[in-house]
C-alpha cells in the first residue's frame, strides 16, 4: 500500500529589524511532519494579525488574506503536481517549487533510491541491504540534524559529509548497546560515496564533496583456526545430528577456501576430474564470478561421499543438503562452546582457515592459494602476510637447524678439519 503524504501550510509573523509597527509574513510548509518557513515578501501591521490571518474588517486586512489565499493556492498547485508527477515531495521541494528554484534538480534521497532499484537485480541481497542500512542513517541524519527529509544534490559540501561522518559515530542503533566501531562508520561513507559518485557520472552535480575527504579504515586482523583448534572441532565427537552436518560443512570450507554461498551452490558437476587424473573442485564465486579450482584434498572428498545420495541435496540438486547462514552460524557458536573454542567461530572462519593454516602455512605458494580463493589479485590475499611471515621465521629456523646438522656431520666426516 502506498504510504500517503501528509500536507499542510500556515503563516505566522516575524518581527522585522528596526519596525515596530510591521512584521513579515513567512509561509510555513508542513510534509510528513518536516517543516520548511519562508518569507512571502508582505509586511503587515501587527495589531491586524489574528490566528494565521489578517482580522477582514479594514480593506488592508482583506488584502492580505486575499494575497495569503494567492501563495496557498499556488503552493497546493504544486502539491498536486507532484502527487499526480509522483514525485519527490518534501518541505523543501514545494517551498523550492513556489519559489522557482531547482525545478529538475536531483535530491539526495531520490539518488539512492535510483541507485538501489538500478542495482536490485545486479546486487547480491546482503550487499543490497546494506545500502538500504545507509539509506536509514542518511535519513536519520537530515531529519534529527538537518531538520529536513530531504536535501539538493548541490547543497551537498564537503562539510555534509565530515557533519555525517560525526552523526554516525555518535549514533547509537537501538538494536545496539554502544556506538558504531570505524570501520563500520567508514563502509557507510563508502557507500555514499559511490552513490554520489554515480550522480557526479550522471551528470546530476557539478561538483564532488568527497574531492577533498579521506576514509580511514583501521586494520583488522583475519581470526583462523590453527591447527589444534581445527583438530578439536574436526575430531569433537558431536551427539547431535543437526551439529554434525554444520560441522562437515565448516571442515568442508576449512579444505577448500570456499565461502558459504559457493558451498550451498555447489552441484555434482562442480566434481570432475584434473589434469592430474585426481578430484577437482571447478566453480566461479558468486561473489565476483572469479573461477575457482581447487584439488581436493582427501578430508573434503570424504564429506562430499558422505552426503552423496542425501534426499535433501537429491530434491535440491545440489551437493550438500542447504541451510541458511544465520543457522548454521549460530550452531557453530554451538560448536565452538562445546569445543572450549573462544574465537568467534562464524562459517568465514573457514575460508580464513584455509588461507592460512591449511595452505599458507605447509608452504604452498601464495599464487597458488590466491587463484583456488578465486582473489582477483594476489594483493587480496596479501590480507594473511603475517601468517607468510611466521611461515618464513619457521623456514628459516628449519635452515638453521639443517646447516648446524650439516656441519656437525662434516666435522665428525673429518677429524683433520674438527682438530684445526
């Protein structure tokens, strides 16, 4: 059902610098209980000002009401302009309209709202409903700090963006008890962002206000399971049924880097056979649709015979029996309690896991690893330098020890050399 606009306007009196006797009479335009004032250009006495109007016993009195009915009039013409043009409507549109000013210009709201219907079918839904979560807070930002439910696209200034950037790390969703962390504040700045680079594309601004602003996003750690962790929830033994599949599914990724919706995607023509005459896994991430080949390992080829035949993953047509990520999330949190795990164990964890202790780690080289990721360049995979570092600090320890053995070895060859 189409939500309806509320509508209404009033005048009222302000005071005019240095007259006593007169006051300008300002128009106040009310939509969806967002308010704009401005002035109407008429200066009347004050005495003759009762209730919104003039008092209509004196010829100046019905002049004025008479020129009040003329804006009121106007202003509705443009009210039902829009209604019929279904158009944006807002305080500021109808005041801007009875005004003249902007008449085709762009607002703010209408531009996301473009962006998100041109982007419905491209955009994959978790993506999409983040861009709608921005929606929200820009919303919030113009009614509880600008007073207003919309703004022009060129009354967007670098000043609107750092004033928003501000709003959001003071905001406190209700669904939350503490204020949003940075990077958080600056993914809603970069979807902005690239929402009003698309105006700017589109030709619906002249200029940028993100020319000059800089995001800052902090550093964040990838957690993975090592490799005792991953032999405790592997091996744990799990009574309940449900918590064995999660787990299969989990240990499944942990093998072959894949994120959740690649798995749930997974079909038996995804299985053939390598060059190598062993099982390959052979998919594109929906993601990106970047190719995906992995040689699976013996550990993944056994879940995969596992639930081979499933009537769940027969009716769907897929490898493995679905399940939604929220779920499965939350029975691995289960998971992980009952295996005295204190990482956040979310099903990404896998993908991680594989990165690094699966592959990274036994010293499988980081091409490598970045094409079975299905990363578009190596520098994605880049995100797990650390673990490479460890890896090197490892290697190099392992050198040192062979060339101490070596040496022993040559001395104890040659006593001739051991005497000098």
């Amino acid at each position: 059902m189409e939500k309806r606009t509320t509508y209404s306007t009033a005048f009222i009196l302000r005071r005019c610098k240095g007259e006593n006797q007169q006051a300008l009479i300002y128009c106040r335009i009310t939509v969806d209980m967002m308010r704009t004032e401005f002035s109407i250009k008429y200066k009347v006495r004050k005495e003759l000002w009762n209730n919104g109007q003039a008092r209509g016993n004196c010829e100046e009195g019905k002049s004025v009401n008479a020129y009040l009915k003329q804006v009121e009039a106007q202003i509705f013409h443009h009210y039902r302009e829009m209604l019929v043009e279904r158009k944006l409507i807002t305080a500021e549109a109808l005041k801007n309209a009875y005004l003249g000013l902007n008449a085709n210009e762009h607002s703010l709201l209408r531009l996301i709202e473009y962006h998100n219907t041109q982007h419905e079918h491209t955009l994959e839904w978790g993506t999409l409903k983040n861009y709608f979560t921005t929606q929200k807070y820009v919303q919030s930002y113009l009614k509880e700090r600008l007073r207003t439910s919309d703004i022009f696209l060129s009354h967007l200034k670098y000043k609107f963006i750092t004033d928003f950037e501000f709003f959001l790390r003071k905001h406190v969703p209700d669904d939350h008890h503490k204020p949003m962390g940075n990077n958080t504040v600056m993914k809603h700045i970069e979807r902005l962002r690239k929402m009003i680079n698309l105006a700017v594309r589109m030709e619906w601004m002249e200029r940028d206000p993100f020319a000059a602003y800089q995001q800052k996003f902090q550093k964040v750690e990838r957690e993975f399971l090592s490799k005792e962790e991953l032999a405790l929830v592997e091996f744990k033994d799990l009574k309940i049924a449900r918590l064995q599949w999660v787990r299969d599914l989990f240990i499944f990724s942990c093998y072959t880097g894949l994120a959740y919706i690649d798995v749930m995607r997974l079909t038996p023509k995804n299985i053939t056979t390598g060059v190598d005459g062993e099982l390959w896994l052979v998919t594109k991430r929906k993601k990106t649709t970047n190719q995906v080949l992995v040689p699976l390992l013996p550990k993944p080829v056994e879940i995969i015979n596992r639930y081979t035949g499933h009537p769940r993953s027969q009716t769907d047509g897929t490898l493995f029996p679905n399940i939604s990520n929220q779920k499965l999330n939350s029975y691995l949190k289960e998971i992980a309690d009952l295996c005295n795990i204190n990482k956040n164990l979310t099903f990404h964890l896998a993908r991680h896991t594989f990165a690094t202790t699966i592959t990274l780690t036994n010293g499988v080289p980081i091409e490598s690893v970045s094409k079975m990721l299905g990363h578009s360049a190596i520098s994605t995979t880049q995100i797990y330098a650390k673990v490479i570092e460890k890896k090197l600090s490892d290697d190099m320890r392992n050198l040192k020890r062979k060339l101490e053995s070596d040496t022993i070895h040559a001395d104890r060859s040659n006593p001739s050399r051991s005497q000098n």
